[in-house]
C-alpha cells in the first residue's frame, strides 16, 4: 500500500535535501511534502485527511517539533512521528517519547540510519493495518453469520458493520460425492480449502478484501466488501472470477447487486432458491439471484414408468435384469425432459421405492421388509447435486431389493391377481366384464376367473358386487341421496337387481339398512 509522509523543517535546505536525497518510492513512499514549521504542518495535514508519516526538527519557529507530536498524536494517532535535533539530551528525548514519537535522530541526520528507522516505522503501520483488517474482516464475517443464522438485535455490538456493502455469490462444487470418492478425507478438505483461497486470491487481484466460508461441504458462500474507492463491475469481474478457478468443476450463482450486510439474510436465501436450476441449464448457463427462471412442461408423477418397473423387477429372470437398469434409465431420462428440480426427483424416487416395496409384502405369504435404502433416509441435495448422483443412489437401492427379498416367493399368478384387483377398484362403478380385466393382465377370460376364484374365494361377479355394496353402505349412511341414485352411482343398472344383491350381502334390503343405521 502506498503511503505519506511529510517532511518539517523550518531551513529550506534542510527540507530539500531530505526530500530529493532519498528515493522514498522503495520504501513504498509515493507522496512527499513538506511544511515550515507546526502550524504549516497542520495545516497541510488536515488539507490532506491526515498522513502516515511525519519527520520533523524540534526547534521551529510559531511551533516547535514537541507540539506538533503532541497535536499529532491527540487529533492523529495512527501517525508515526520521529523526531530531528541537535541536542544530545536524555531527558529531552525521554520527554519527545512520551509525546507519542516514534523514534529520535540527532543531526547531522545520518542517511542510512534513517532509511532503516522510516522501514522500521513502515513495517509497524503494515502490521498495525493487518490487525485493523483482520479485526475488521471477523467482525464483517461475524455479522454475516449472526445476519443469516440468528436474528440480532438494536444493541447487538455487530450492528456496526451492518451499513458495509458487499457483494454476495454462492458456488457449488459440481457432483460432489462424485469427486469425493476420488480424495481421502483429508485430501477432500484440501480440496475445498484450495477452491477457497484461489476465490480469495482472485478477489484480491480484483482489489476487493474478501469473506468467504462453507456453509455446507460442498457450498461456499463468498462476499466482496465493497471499499469506497472501489466500483464492483458486474460482468468484468464475474467473467475474471470464472476464468481464474475454470479449473474447478463449480457452479455459480452471482448476486444481482451490491448489498448491505443488513440484507445478506434475504440474499442468501435468494441465491439458494436459484441453485435447485443448475441441472436445468447448460453448462456454461450463469445464474443470478433475480433470475425467474420457467419450466416448460409439467411435472406428472411416472405412474406407467413405475408399473413397468414394477413388473420387471418381480417378473423377469436373473439373466434379463438389464430389463431393470433399462427401466431404471427410461425414469431417469423422463425426470430430464420434463425438467424436474431435484428435490422432485427425490421425492418422486422415495414414493416409487416404497410402491415397490409396499407391492411386494401385499403378495401372499410375504413379510414386511426391512433394509437400508438410500431413499428412505435423509439425502443432502447439495452434495449429490446431479440427475446422475441420485440415479446411481437408486440403482443401489434397486439392487437392494434384488438382494434383500425373497422374489422366488413372487408368483406370476399372485401378480396377476393383484393387477386385476387394482383395475377392478378402479373401475367397479363402470359396467365391467370379466373380458375386459383378462385383456388388462394379458391373459384368457377362462383362465382369469379360474385363478381370480382360486386366489380371492369370490368369483368375479361376486368380487365386484361386494365392492359395491360396501360403497352403498357408505352412501346410504353419510349422504342424502335416494336409494335408487345410489344403485346407479355404484354400478347397478336395473334397481330391483342392486335391492336383490344388497340383501344378499348384507340381510337387509338397503332402504331399511338406511334407516337401522341413521337411527342407531
């Protein structure tokens, strides 16, 4: 950093030769002035907003050396003064050090010596600076953190750097999980620490001090502080960040604005809504806080994909069960096209999985399954942050079940009967035939009702018309539709038939069911 001194002599050849003798640009001195006397100095001082450096003689006309240190070090007390003089006294010098001087020099003012006083004093203000921006920089970092995790209050001490403006952006290291197989752990935590530090040091060739830490293990949140002489310019300087970290595998997501710490809660939590479109854009796509981003088409859940892997997972040999992972991969790729957010993928995959699971302990003689699947527990979408890392975690917990259940207890007769109970429940109220289900599960209408009698005790006939007595029942009981629209509402055609059947079912004719039922 660059710094100012002001050289106080009240004999003109004394000040020039102290400002022409020594280069003062390698000890990182790029302005140089000079004043006559205290009062000068003073003056020249507070036109310039202070100085860092003051070297002055301490007999001077109007004031002298000591009362310029003693102002100095009153009005200005980051300033390093050192004094110039003539006389050897211990007691003079004792008292100039308790005026706030620096250090002493006595005339004739050896050059050398000199250079090695003013480096010295240097040194001290750029370690006195690296503590202030240091403090300064956990005080901004603290803010940030209260602002965003707790709610602070009117009295809280990080109130204070609330006003400094930042500029706020999140990247996410792209398939995560992915990348960490390849690292140790240790080798991991280098990994994101190298990402860190080339953001950091990207900022800083920018000329902007830097926050930035992990929310999460694959999630950095970084803010540029916003110096008052320097402008962030938007598309520069997020072009120059991308270009200097190309070599990690990150996304992006860039704040639209420069902010007060005040508002970094409300922007942080913007920039994460728009992370959930990366696996929607391309690749080179940059993303913005603002950004009100569409999805063209609509979001169904894959109810003929999950029946097709239904069927293949309990039905197929061994030796097709590529049938499976092609499946497995038509899932997948319908999640792509119609542009689901990941966190629908997962939930759409953890009702998948149970579906599967609660079809296979509704077969015959199977028991309830319990077995470690991924999409049962808890999935961080930040780490497995791609349509590929959730795939693999389904096909993992696909080869669960392979593993887990006994399929050799699946029979294909219990399947069928299953598929023909769902269609029949879906359908009852309609006027369905036996034909109609046989075509369903792909088999004969003999054949079906020979095995629907086998596995259910009921015929099919008497299968249906149970279910629609069961739903009279209920009609009679909690609506006030007459009897005769309820034998329609439930499938009968003809009413004295639907009476006929209901007392076979039930012992009573359904008028008086009605008032039995209302009346108790």
């Amino acid at each position: 950093m660059p710094f100012k001194l002001l050289i106080v002599d009240d004999e003109p050849i004394t000040r020039r030769g102290l400002r022409q003798t020594i280069y003062w640009g390698k000890h990182q001195i790029e302005f140089v002035e000079t004043a006559m006397d205290g009062v000068d100095a003073i003056h020249k001082i507070n036109d310039m907003g202070g100085v860092d450096l003051v070297l002055s003689d301490v007999r001077m006309p109007n004031m002298d050396g000591l009362q310029l240190a003693s102002y100095l070090q009153q009005h200005y007390p980051k300033t390093k003064t050192m004094l110039i003089s003539g006389y050897d006294e211990f007691a003079y010098a004792k008292k100039a050090m308790q005026s706030g001087v620096k250090d002493y020099l006595l005339k004739p003012v050896d050059i050398g010596e000199l250079e090695l006083k003013v480096e010295k004093l240097i040194s001290e203000i750029e370690e006195e600076q690296q503590i202030k921006d240091e403090l300064q920089k956990s005080e901004i970092k603290n803010a940030i953190f209260q602002q965003i995790y707790h709610t602070t209050d009117n009295n809280s001490p990080l109130q204070v750097g609330l006003n400094v403006r930042v500029y706020p952006f999140v990247c996410l290291v792209k398939d995560y999980v992915q990348q960490a197989q390849h690292y140790s752990k240790q080798d991991m935590e280098i990994f994101l620490h190298n990402i860190k530090q080339s953001i950091e040091r990207v900022a800083e060739e920018l000329g902007f001090e830097t926050i930035s830490m992990y929310m999460s293990k694959g999630l950095l949140f970084t803010c540029l502080i916003q110096s008052r002489d320097r402008e962030f310019y938007l598309e520069k300087h997020i072009e120059d960040v991308m270009k200097q970290v190309a070599y990690y595998s990150l996304s992006f997501v860039w704040s639209d604005s420069v902010i007060a710490i005040a508002d970094i809660k409300d922007k942080y939590s913007d920039l994460l809504k728009v992370c959930k479109y990366f696996p929607l854009v391309g690749e080179n796509e940059i993303l913005f806080s603002n950004h009100k981003l569409t999805r063209p088409v609509a979001q169904n859940y894959p109810h003929d994909i999950e029946k097709e892997l239904m069927e293949v997972l309990y039905h197929v040999e061994w030796k097709e069960s590529d049938q499976i992972q092609s499946h497995v991969e038509k899932l997948f790729r319908y999640f792509k096209t119609n542009t689901f957010f990941l966190h629908e993928v997962k939930d759409v995959c953890t009702q998948v999985l149970n579906n599967l699971l609660k079809e296979y302990e509704g077969l015959p003689g199977i028991k309830a399954v319990h077995a470690d699947f991924h999409y049962q527990q808890s999935i961080d979408l930040l780490l497995f942050n791609s349509y590929a890392l959730l795939q693999r975690l389904f096909e993992q917990d696909i080869e669960r079940i392979r593993e887990k259940l006994d399929l050799k207890k699946v029979e294909k007769a219990d399947w069928l009967v299953q598929q023909a109970e769902e269609y029949i429940r879906s359908y009852y109220r309609s006027a369905i035939k036996v034909q109609e289900v046989a075509d369903v599960i792909n088999v004969s209408a003999n054949y079906f009702s020979t095995l629907f009698k086998q596995k259910t005790g009921d015929n099919f006939n008497e299968y249906v018309n149970r279910l629609r007595v069961e739903e009279a029942k209920s009609l009679l009981v909690n609506t006030p539709f007459k009897v005769s629209e309820i034998s329609k509402q439930v499938g009968f055609r003809e009413y004295k038939y639907f009476v006929h059947v209901f007392k076979k079912f039930s012992g009573v004719t359904p008028t008086n069911y009605r008032k039995l039922t209302v009346s108790e």
